[in-house]
C-alpha cells in the first residue's frame, strides 16, 4: 500500500457553489500532511469531504487502496478519526467525552478504561478525568477533544485547526505535545490550519489550498523556499514579490531587471524571462544611509522609509526602493537605528534569500 | 373548610378515584405524546427536507391549540355516526386520553425540535466523524438536551392535566368512569359547592407540583452532573 489515502479529481459544491477542486492528492502511511489556506479556502471542506460528511459532486477517494463505496459509511468513519476546530464536548465528565467514541465501536469496558486512562495521561489531563467539561479551561478543552479522537487509535486522524483561539503559551504547549505524540504514534493524520508554524512544525509534507485549489504539495521546505505561484509565494509570508525580467544569467547568478533596478538572485532562469521576485520581509536588512559595511548581500539598495507599524514583538517597515519593499525588524534595532518616516536608508538583502518564479 | 379537610383526610373515597383518573389519563397521554413527540421533534429539528419550516409551523400552531377545539374534533370523530364511531370509545377514558395526546403532543414536539436545534449544529458532525451511527447520535443528542427534553415533557403533562374542554366533550363527565378533577371542580362549581371545588382545584394543584417536582429533581440532577 503506497498511499493510506487518495484523492482524484475531487469537486465539492455547496449551495450549488464549487468551494474545493482538488486534482490529486495523497497521504502516506504515518504521514502526518498539514493543509495550509486563509480562511475559507475550503480546508475544512476537505476535512468533512475526507471524513465522509460531505458528498462531493465528483472525484473519488480511495482508502487502503480501495474506494470509499467499497468501505461501507459506518466502517470507514469508524476507522478514522475527526476533531473539529471547536472542542464540542459534550455536557459530561472528561472521562466520558474521551470515551465516547470507544463506547460507539461497543468496545469491552476494561478496554475502554485502559485506553482511556492510557491518552489522559499522555495529554497531561489524567487529573480533569472527573470534571464536568463546562468547567474546562479553553487549553483543556482542547485536549480532551484530542485526546477523544487519539483514544480511538484511527487508522486516520483529521484535525481542523487543533491550535486555534488558545493563548500563545497554552497553544506552545499543546503544539510540542502533539508534535511529540504523533511522532512517537506514527499516527497518520491530516490536519488543516491557516499558521505557517504549526504546518512548518507538524508536518512531514505540506499542501497549499487557496480558494478551493490545490497550488501547491511538497516537503514543508520546498513549499516555504520555492512557492509555485505568487498567490501561494503570499501566503507563505513572501510579501514583497514584484515583477521583473531576466536580464542575465551566469554560474548560478541571475539579474532582475525590476522597474529598472538591476537585483541579483540565485539560480537558473533563460534571459528575458518574465519572473516575479519574492523576498520575504524578515530577510532584509536595513542599516544608516551609506552605513552598510561590507558583507556577502549581493542586493543593496537606497530606500526611503515610508511607513513603521507595529507587528508582534517586531516592527513591519514599508520602503521605497523605487519599487514597494517590506522589512521585518526588532524593535531594538528600530530603536537603534531612530527609524522614522521620511527617512533615507540603505537596505540590503542576499541573492539567496530571492525566490523567482517563472511568469508568463 | 370542614369540607376542604374532611376530602384531604379521606372521607370521600370518590375523590381519590377521580384524582387516581386524571393521573391515569393524563399520564398516559403525555406518555403517548413522548412516544410520537421525541422522534417527530428530532426529525424536524435534524431533518432536511423540503416542506420542513412549514411542518415546524403547524407543530408551532399546534402548540397552541384550543382544548374545546380539540374536544369538538374528537367527538366528531367518536360519535356514534362518525368515521371511528363503530370503535365505542365516546364517554370513555380512551376518548379522553386521545383528545389530550392530540393537544400534548405538539408541546412535546414543538419543544424538542427546539431543545435539539438549540444545540450547537457542528456536534452532529462531531459526533459522527467520531464513529457513531445515526441512532447513536440521535441518542447523544437526545442525552445533550436532557434538560430541555424534560422540560418539554413538563409542558406536556402540564397542558393536558389542566384541561377541562376535551376531558368534558368526550368524557361527558359520568361519575365513577369518566370524571377527572377538573371536569369536577365544573360540575361542582355549577352547583355552587364551592368548598368541594376549591378542595378538588388544591388537590389538582398538589398532584401537579409533585408530578413537576419529581420531574424537575431529575431535570436538575442531571444539571449538576
């Protein structure tokens, strides 16, 4: 068996709309495959599709090797596994939300309790086993409705954004735990988020949905450094990607002519190429005007700072290069620097830190 | 008030047949109006079909139907010269435990397509993309809304133990067969014995409370859990 599970051809529509078209795709055994989209991309679609919920209009899916039809409804959905985004337990003890899968495949009850016993402690929620799931903090919640659906040991597990609305520390937690669990289980899983963390954490290869397609599957790294399209390049944080054309292209070295800037990136493209150049923002560097000392960025560029925004911890700055250009930064070195709007810099980044994209 | 003491300390064995009656009756007709109330309300309230709103209307209309509404249908129905005449069940019990299901089955319905649609609708999915079967869910379900589904069954038994309408049109009030309190507490009143209709109104209040009690001690254990 070279695939647990495979779709092809796949078309869901609802309320007459198509929301996913998927051509092909796979996941292997012990796979763990993280599909990743903005909101309403139809991730949770293909959840609910993949977990029999919903019938698409078209395509197949195979299952051990074998259509779903071939399955029988109730067997195949008793061989996998759903959490959905919301924890959704219901009004019971910890205990009896964990079990309730188990109690519907008329497991023996000594079966029932090892196992249960068994994933509370795992998910370090041995000690709520007793209390009513009203009474659970978001973060516990969470893991009750993992530990629900791990319980049943599915040869499938689907996870709808396991992480969602939990407090950055609460979410640090449950992520490293699952991480490990998963890893230790070999548990085959699909899981949907829209964070580029927890797909770059969890999964062993990672599918790109963007309304209702899928752009792009590969090895996390792949999808991160090499994005197929521009749409897929943004959605992965390439967020300044402008359009160029190959001017040059020696020993692995290309020249970009954009708006008439002459920008150096890495690899292998025909001159005259249209292209587009993606530069994540936390790759460029800025320094004083005419201050940037010697280093190996092939790009510096005199730039005008147009804007400074807060993001997180960081500072988001706007530049103009003559063309549009984003800068991620810490606040220190926006302290260091006494950045302020209007003001004239050099920014610099490495030929290696530019992906291209072929374009029409 | 000698009247009002002498029927509670059981001088009137009459009183306890009639209060034994309306127990009966009413009991039995809230139980029938379970039976049919409980997967009817599921169906409308998990159901998707066409004709579903306008199916929820006429259970929400129904909610409200008059209890002498009721009685002039059934007796029409249980005359002697009527379609279910042949069946002998005018001025019977029967009769009256048909014309009370027919008024509490609606409640029961009506409530529990609400008590399930006021669930959050993704646990349906949840539930299922665990591994339950359609009746397994059906029965969570069922579990999830507990207390919202006694207290349909609560309004239920409430809205046929009170009547007086129904139970009077097909009932015809015949001592020692077909009177319950409240066709009573009618009779006793038109003949201006109002202690004795006062006692039999305290008595079919007491029954009421502790028909609620119970249920509502269950309701609320179930809330502790």
């Amino acid at each position: 068996m070279n695939h647990l599970l495979e779709v092809r051809d796949l078309l869901v529509r609802r309320a007459g709309r198509v929301v996913l078209e998927i051509e092909h795709l796979t996941v292997a055994p012990g796979e763990v495959l993280a599909v990743i989209g903005p909101n309403g991309a139809g991730k949770s679609t293909l959840l609910l599709t993949l977990a029999r919920l919903i019938e698409p209009a078209r395509g197949e899916i195979r299952f051990e090797d074998r259509p779903l039809a071939a399955h029988g409804e109730l067997a195949y959905r008793r061989a996998i596994a759903l959490a959905l985004q919301e924890p959704l337990l219901l009004d019971r003890s910890v205990f009896e939300n964990v079990i309730i899968g188990l109690r519907f495949r008329h497991l023996p009850g000594d079966e029932i309790v090892r196992r249960a016993e068994t994933w509370l402690n795992r998910l370090g929620i041995g000690h709520l086993r007793a209390r009513p799931a009203a009474r659970l903090s978001g973060g516990e919640a969470r893991r009750v409705s993992l530990a629900r659906a791990l319980v049943i040991q599915p040869r499938l597990l689907l996870l709808d954004e396991p992480f969602a609305a939990l407090d950055p520390p609460t979410r640090a937690g449950l992520l490293d735990d699952l991480q490990a669990l998963l890893a230790e289980t070999g548990q085959t899983t699909v899981f949907v988020t829209h964070d580029l963390d927890e797909a770059l954490r969890l999964g062993d290869r990672v599918a790109v949905l963007l309304a209702g397609r899928l752009r792009q599957c590969g090895r996390p790294e792949q999808v991160f450094a090499g994005p197929a399209d521009a749409e897929v390049a943004a959605f992965v944080g390439m967020e300044t990607i402008l359009s160029g054309r190959v001017l040059s292209c020696t020993e692995g070295r290309v020249i970009v002519d954009v708006d008439g800037r002459h920008l150096e990136a890495a690899g292998e493209l025909p001159i005259g190429q249209a292209v587009l150049f993606c530069l994540r923002p936390e790759d460029v560097t800025l320094w004083p005007k005419d201050g940037a000392p010697a280093s190996s960025a092939r790009n510096r560029l005199a730039a005008r700072i147009v804007s400074l925004a807060p993001h997180g911890a960081l500072v988001r700055v706007a530049l103009d290069c003559g063309f549009p250009l984003l800068a991620l930064i810490t606040r220190a070195s926006a302290r260091e620097l006494d950045l302020a709007p209007g003001m004239e810099v050099s920014a610099s980044f490495k030929a290696t830190a530019v992906h291209l994209i072929p374009h029409r | 008030m000698q009247n009002i003491l002498e029927l509670f300390t059981g001088g009137d064995p009459e009183v306890w047949q009639i209060t034994l009656l309306s127990l009966q009756v009413s009991g039995l007709a809230t139980l029938i109006s379970l039976l049919l109330g409980l997967p009817l309300g599921t169906v409308l309230a998990l159901g998707n079909f066409p004709g579903r709103s306008f199916f929820l209307s006429l259970i929400n209309t129904g909610m409200a139907l008059p209890p002498v509404v009721v009685g002039l249908v059934v007796a029409i129905l249980l005359w002697r010269s009527g379609p279910l005449g042949g069946l002998g069940l005018m001025y019977t019990p029967a009769a009256i435990v048909i014309a009370q299901t027919i008024i509490a089955a609606p409640v029961v319905t009506g409530l529990t397509a609400a008590a399930l649609q006021a669930l959050d609708p993704r646990l349906r999915l949840q539930l299922l993309g665990l591994g339950a079967s359609r009746l397994q869910m059906v029965l969570a379900l069922w579990l999830e809304a507990r207390l919202a589904l006694l207290a349909a069954l609560m309004a239920g038994f409430g809205s046929v133990i009170s009547e007086v309408g129904a139970s009077l049109m097909v009932g015809g009030n015949i001592r020692g067969q077909t009177r319950v309190l409240t066709t009573a507490i009618v009779l006793e009143t038109g003949k201006g014995e109002f202690a004795r209709a006062i006692a039999l109104g305290a008595l079919l209040l007491a029954l009421s409370y502790m028909v609620n009690l119970n249920l509502t001690w269950i309701q609320q254990r179930g809330a502790r859990r």
